[in-house]
C-alpha cells in the first residue's frame, strides 16, 4: 500500500512534468496585428515610391527626348545559334555607343528579341547612322575568328518619334551575317 504522502508527491512531481506540456496545447493566442500592419503599410510605401519613380522617369524622359525630337536604336537577330558580341552605333557626329552583349542576352536576341540600344534627341531632318559589330556562331570553337561588318547610311527624321532598328541577317544560307537597317516611322 502507498501512503498519502508519498501518492501526494508523485502527483506534484506528474503535475512538475506535465504542466508545460498542457500549457503548449492550451488555444492559440491571438498574434498581435499591429506588427504585420506594420509590415503591410511598409509594402504600400514601397510599392508607391516605385510608382512615382516610375512617374518620375517618364517625365524626365518626356522632357529630355520629346516626341518632335526622339529617335530610338533597336538591335536584333534572326539568324539561328548567332550570338551578337557586341555593336556599336554612331548618329550624326556625337560620340558612338559601343555595347558588348553577355552569353544571356546574347541568347535572347538570338530568340528574336530586340534591345533598346540607344534613345537620343535628333532634330528633324537628314541624318548619317553608322554601325559595326561582331558576333559568333554558339558552337564555335575558342580559336575561330568572329564575323564582323558594318552599315553606313542614312534616315530621315520627321516629326513623329523615329524607331529603327539594326538586325543580324543572312541573305541566303551561305551568306556572311549582315547589319540590314530598318526605319519602322517610316514603313508605317
């Protein structure tokens, strides 16, 4: 037989051990709101500053490159497993814009994507575009040399925003790659 003083402390020491146990698998507590509103009000800050930056960007767009003067250098490529290495372009007298294309991007104009290369501010009227590249094949071995060219022409620039574009061709499977100019203003 137990005694009841020896039963009372076995039933403290259970109690001792059990009591953390039943408090954990008491109801939730209710998580504090004020914390994630906090964090929610932080999210609409941000997601407002991005609005105006982007406001803003467009602005400052509008303002340096309006549409009387602007005029647009798309570059692309629609030859298959040619990668773009670099290109750079020249209007009129100011300085070129020389842009030298990762494998990545590379790989996306070869998709047929298009880059923004440049966005200038041109009156309207005539005016010389010049242009030189180099590019690869993907499966080209380290040692072999890059194709290269050039196009030296001209547009013409009227009131409307000018949007042209440079893309890698061949005109017929055995052909070198090329710079074929298009002047998508005047296409319309």
């Amino acid at each position: 037989m137990i005694k009841p003083k020896t039963l009372r402390a076995w039933r403290g020491l259970l109690a001792a051990i059990l009591l953390p146990a039943a408090v954990g698998a008491g109801p939730a507590q209710a998580a504090d709101p004020a914390p994630l509103q906090v964090d929610q009000d932080i999210q609409k800050l941000k997601e407002q500053a991005l609005d105006i930056n982007q406001q803003a960007q467009a602005i400052e767009h509008d303002y340096l490159y309006p549409p009387r003067t602007r005029v647009d250098v798309y570059v692309g490529v629609h030859i298959p497993g040619m990668l773009l290495k670099d290109i750079t372009v020249a209007v009129d007298d100011a300085a070129p814009v020389h842009y030298q294309y990762n494998e990545l991007e590379s790989i996306v104009l070869q998709e047929r994507g298009l880059h923004r290369l440049l966005r200038l501010a041109a009156e309207p009227g005539s005016h010389r575009i010049r242009a030189q590249f180099s590019a690869r094949y993907s499966d080209a071995k380290p040692g072999d040399p890059p194709f290269t060219g050039s196009y030296d022409g001209s547009f013409d620039k009227g009131q409307p925003p000018a949007e042209l574009e440079f893309d890698l061709k061949r005109n017929g499977y055995l052909s070198d790659p090329q710079l074929q100019f298009h002047d998508w203003r005047a296409a319309q």
